[in-house]
C-alpha cells in the first residue's frame, strides 16, 4: 500500500547565470528578486558617515569649541559620546588618521565592487558579491571583458 499522495506539487525554483570574472556560476533560489531587494536594503552608506566622524573627533584640534559641538550632535545622532582614550594627541591623531585611510580604502572597494556586480550581473548582485574575491587584477579583468 503507498502512503504518499499522488497529487504532483510543483516548486518554482528561480534561476539565474552570472559571471563573476571569467567564472560562471549559476545561482537558484524561491524569490531572487526578494535576495536582491534584502541584500541592497542591507547596505547601510551612514556606516562609513559614523567611522569617518569617529576618526574626526582624534585629528581635530581640542580647541575648536564649534566644531567640537558639531561632532557632539553628529555622535547624539548615532547614539553615543565620541571620546578619547589615548595618552597623547599625536598618538591617537595618527591611529585615527589611518583609519580614515582604512575607511577610505574600504569606501572604494565597495563602490567598485556594486558597480562591477551590477555590470556582470545585474539582475543577481546579491550573488556576484558573494562569489567574488577582493582583487584588483580580478576585479579590473572582470570590468574589462
């Protein structure tokens, strides 16, 4: 005696191709449109605000009461107080000054990456950032082609 049901279910599997360099991938899912939507929600941009403002506060100059009140609310916004925590300024000036430059870097690649995914797979980004490796040679190379 069988058990199961006869009755056919069907899943509708979305698909799509992509390549992410010279690698093709294929990649699957119930809603891709959802993935998309989610992965591009997710990006927050005032991230790199908020590491930028952190850094301020240690190269700017103490004195600078305006400026000083400025970053005060800017920090009230993200919901914290921005202080110190080295001995001396020159010492937390240049830890903060690379990483601006780390912050910077970071900026960069993610904007490059977006542009790139969008440009190799535009209707699955979500999948090309995912599958690719951080790379200049990779990344100029999958632009390029």
């Amino acid at each position: 005696m069988n058990n199961f049901d006869d009755t056919q279910q069907t899943i509708d599997i979305q698909y799509r191709f992509l390549k992410v360099g010279n690698k093709e991938f294929c990649v699957w899912d119930y809603d891709l449109m959802q993935q998309n939507q989610g992965f591009l929600e997710s990006i927050d941009p005032k991230y790199f605000e908020y590491v930028a403002n952190i850094y301020a506060r240690e190269i700017i100059d103490r004195d600078e009461p305006k400026l000083l009140a400025l970053l005060d609310r800017i920090s009230d916004y993200f919901g914290k107080k921005l202080g110190r925590e080295y001995s001396s300024k020159s010492e937390g000036s240049q830890y903060a000054s690379l990483g601006v430059r780390f912050a910077y870097s970071h900026g960069l690649e993610t904007l490059f990456a977006l542009i790139a995914a969008f440009m190799q797979a535009p209707m699955c980004p979500f999948a090309w950032i995912r599958l690719y490796q951080p790379s200049a040679e990779k990344l100029e190379s999958c632009c390029i082609n």
